[in-house]
C-alpha cells in the first residue's frame, strides 16, 4: 500500500502522467477544518481570551483553511505579546484582517494565485466570480470547484473563502 499526499490530482500531474501508472488509487480527500475545530484551534494552544464573536468572525473569514487560520491566529498572539495582555478584542482582529488583506505575500493565497491559476484564463475565470458575473462553465471553473476554492450559492459562484476574495480584489491585477 503506498499513500500519496498532496494538493494535485494524479490526473493533474502529467510529467509522468501518473493516473496511468496508478488506476486503482483511491481518493480521499482531507477538507478545511469542521467549525469545532477551528474553534479550537483559535482557542485551546494559548492561553488567550476571545470573545466568540471574534471566533466566529475569524472561521466565517477563513472557513477553516487551516494555513490561513493559523495565520490570524498567529498574528492575534503576536498582538498579544507587543502589548502584553490576554483579552483580545474585535479592534484586534480587525487589525490582523487589515494585515492579512493588504499583505501582497500572503503566501496560501499568493501560490493560489501564480501555481494553481497560472493560466490566464484561470484567472479570468476568478476575476469573473470576484465581480460577481455568470461564468460559462469551463475547466478552470470545474477545477476551482474540484479543488474547493469556490462554492455555488444562490446560482452564482463565489469564492469559499472570504479572505481569498479579499486579498484577491486587491492584488490579482498586481500580481501576476
């Protein structure tokens, strides 16, 4: 038995093309953090205070994306330990988003961005669901939703998490 790891595809890597050499690999697929434990996450590893608003608000903006999370936890203990206290706070967090969101090397979302959307037309096909347009279905829409960056709601698409879209209004025409 041989487990494989990884963000691609046997069908996406084609130097060698691997899904030819290995047809009976079954796929599992490891998803972003249920809410419980992201919650957990935010709370349990430091002895940090948050009020649960400001839990909720941190999972509804990275909808468990456990590098992402990670990150606003991190610079939350970061804030912490500058200003030596234990009660974190709405202001906190709202600081840490604005980091977050006008940092251009963010790096999940900057490999996001140039790796997995390095076709322009993948990109495209982002700026059209940023902008809230009907896409025509395509590869890259099917491989944005295979991959689980985008999510239908309402008939239309939209990025799965709101802090990719926020990073990504800013900097997807900067970065390329």
């Amino acid at each position: 038995m041989f487990l494989f790891v990884g963000a691609a595809l046997f069908s996406e890597l084609e130097q060698p093309n691997w899904s030819r050499y290995f047809v009976q690999a079954q796929r599992f697929r490891v998803d972003y953090l249920k809410h419980h434990d992201a919650i957990r996450l935010i709370t349990e590893p430091v002895n940090l205070n948050y009020p649960p608003a400001v839990c909720e608000q941190m999972f509804d903006l990275t909808q468990g994306h456990p590098a992402l999370l990670q990150l606003l936890c991190s610079k939350m203990v970061d804030i912490a330990n500058t200003e030596n206290k234990k009660d974190m706070s709405q202001a906190d967090l709202d600081a840490v988003v604005q980091e977050v969101s006008n940092e251009r090397e963010t790096s999940t979302i900057l490999i996001f961005w140039k790796d997995f959307c390095s076709d322009p037309a993948c990109k495209q096909t982002v700026k059209q669901i940023l902008n809230g347009e009907m896409v025509e279905p395509n590869q890259h829409l099917y491989r944005l939703e295979e991959h689980g960056f985008i999510v239908e709601k309402n008939g239309r698409w939209q990025m799965r998490v709101p802090l990719f879209a926020m990073w990504l209004k800013r900097f997807a025409d900067r970065v390329l």
